[in-house]
C-alpha cells in the first residue's frame, strides 16, 4: 500500500514539475527606475547604428531611448515608476538682456505710436505756431526754389533757427531763436526774435534791407485740429548805394512799423495728410495808425503730406489787392500755386 502512495506521489510531483518551473521562470522582477528620456538596459534587444545625441543624462542601468532600435519581447523585466529628469549639466551664464529688449521694444511702440503728421505741428504756411520742436529735433524746409528754413530743438522750451535765400538775384539770412511752452491741456504760448539782411546779389542799385522784430503766438490744438493765432512786428532799415559806388550807402530807417497779424488752421485727416488754411493782414503802421497807401490779403490753402522722414505741401496763394483782383484773378481762379519740400531728423 505503502508502495502505490509513493508511486503516485512521485507521478504527480513528475507532472507538476514542468508548471512549476514555468511559473518560476514566469515570474518577472522589477526593473531600475529611470528618469524620463531614458529606459531600462535590461529590456533593449539592440540599439541604433547611428542615434542622436540625447538631451538626457541617464543614471547607470539605464540607456536613452533615442539610442534603443528594439525592445525584447517578452520583457524581462517590469518598468518601474519614473523618476524626475536627472538634471542636465550646468549652461554658462547667459547674459540678461531682458532690460535692453524691453527698452528697445518701448522705444519702437513710441516711434510707432507718433504719426507722421503730428511732426510738423510747428507751421501752419507762412507762419509758425506755438507748438515748438521738441529737443534734438530738426526740421529743414525748403519754400519755392530760393527760400530755406533751417529749424533744431535746441531744449524743451527753446527753438533757434535760420532763414537763408539762395543767391540768386537776392540773397538773405535771418536767424531766430523762439520760447515756446504748453498751457492746460490745448493750448501753447510762443514768442520769438530775429534779425536780418535781405539784399541785391548782381550790381543794379545794390539795394539793402536790415530788419529786426518779433512774434508771439497763441495755438489751441484738440485732437486732429489747431488753431492758431499770432502778429509779428518788426521795422528796418533800407540801404540803396546808387548805380555809383561812390556815393556810398545810404541808409533810411523804416518810418513805423510793419505788423502782420495773421490766423490759420490746420486739420489732420489722416496719419500722413492734413490741410492748412492760412490768412494775413499786414500794414504798415505810421504814428499808432494803420496807412493805407498800399494793402495786400493774402489767404493760404493747401494739403501737406508726409513720409517717415520727407514732408511737403502743395496748394494757392490768393494775395488779394487791388492790382491782383484787377489783373490777375482772371488768369488764377485759385490762386497762384506754391510749394515746399522739407525733411525731419
């Protein structure tokens, strides 16, 4: 009896012992933990001939994947849960540029937030407003085909200048310096001096005028519009040599004073055209009165249109007095054409 138990054990432990070999050889152990990026060593089958250079640092025991080409299968070992990335080798120091880029940045929102008509705001046609250059501005402008204006901001409240004519003919200079600042939220105060010569350039009488004066201004500007109201005033003294030089000069100084009272407007309707609309009263004044020996209305209209750095105006002058409205009217229904060029810096 003794003898079948131990056959039948022996038989059964006979057909167990494949199974238990294969759940021994089943039994699957854990593998190293690695970070991602990279796996275990113990499940690659083969690797790449030519991987790329991985932007991970793997620990021992494990490889990166960018490098594995085949896994085993089955897998001899079971992932174990990730760890954080090892931490990649310390980058030189990269200099903080954050400030400069935000300044320029902020210097370019600046630039791109002034419209280009916005800076000419010093003139309306013939005459400035109170609106001055700001420093480190410069406005050079060139009136018909003789006449050049040469203007600089100077400071925040100060703007010099010079007048000059081509020699052609005649030839001037007159340099000027202006006082300008800002009152409440619309308005602007100017004022300004300037002295000059004016005279003959070719020997036909030598004719020379010395002249000194000022202006004062007064603009409102709201929005895309400016009012401006001004005189200038100024006298001088006239120098004629005479066909013989002999003679010397003679010099007779202006009896009274020429005052130009003048108003002009100027709408802004697009972010590089406006129109200007400009009217003067000059006379000259004897003894505390106007005279009437001789008067002249010139009225100024046109459009300004502007680039980043070049500007120009194109429009009619209409100098109302009796010899223009007699003769002259019929053949310039508008007016006679004017033009100018300028360029900002």
């Amino acid at each position: 009896m003794i003898g079948y138990q131990t056959f039948f054990i022996g038989l059964a432990a006979l057909m167990l012992w494949p199974c238990i070999s294969l759940a021994e050889d089943s039994a699957v152990t854990t593998c190293p933990a690695c970070p991602a990026g990279c796996v275990p060593g113990e499940m690659v089958e083969s690797f790449k001939s030519s991987a790329p250079e991985s932007p991970n640092v793997c620990p021992e025991g494990c490889v990166p994947i960018v490098s594995v080409k085949s896994f085993l299968d089955p897998s001899p070992c079971e992932p174990a849960t990730a760890t954080a990335p090892a931490p990649a080798p310390a980058a030189a120091p990269i200099a903080d540029t954050t400030e400069a880029k935000d300044s320029t940045d902020s210097e370019t929102r600046q630039k791109k937030s002034v419209r280009s008509v916005d800076r000419t705001g010093n003139r309306i046609t013939a005459f400035p407003t109170a609106k001055g250059l700001k420093p480190k501005e410069y406005v050079v402008t060139g009136y018909g085909a003789g006449a050049w204006e040469f203007q600089a901001g100077v400071t925040e409240h100060i703007q010099a200048g010079l007048l000059t004519m081509l020699p052609v003919g005649f030839w001037g200079i007159a340099p000027t310096v202006r006082g300008h600042g800002k009152i409440g939220d619309y308005f602007y105060l100017s004022g300004g001096l300037n002295v000059g010569y004016w005279g003959t350039f070719a020997d036909f009488g030598n004719l020379s005028v010395l002249f000194f004066g000022g202006s004062t201004e007064l603009s409102a500007v709201i929005g895309d519009h400016t009012i401006n109201l001004g005189i200038n005033a100024f006298t001088g003294a006239r120098g004629n040599k005479g066909w013989d030089d002999s003679e010397g000069m003679n010099w007779k100084f202006l009896y009274g004073t020429i005052l130009v009272p003048h108003i002009g407007y100027r709408a802004a309707f697009h972010r590089n055209w406006s129109f200007q609309f400009e009217f003067a009263v000059p006379f000259l004044a004897k003894e505390g009165s106007p005279s009437d020996d001789f008067y002249i209305l010139p009225v100024f209209y046109g459009f300004r249109g502007h680039g980043d750095m070049l500007f120009g105006d194109v429009g009619f002058c209409l100098p109302f007095s009796e010899l223009f409205v007699e003769y002259l009217w019929e053949y310039f229904p508008l007016g006679i054409p004017y033009f100018s060029l300028g360029f900002m810096f």
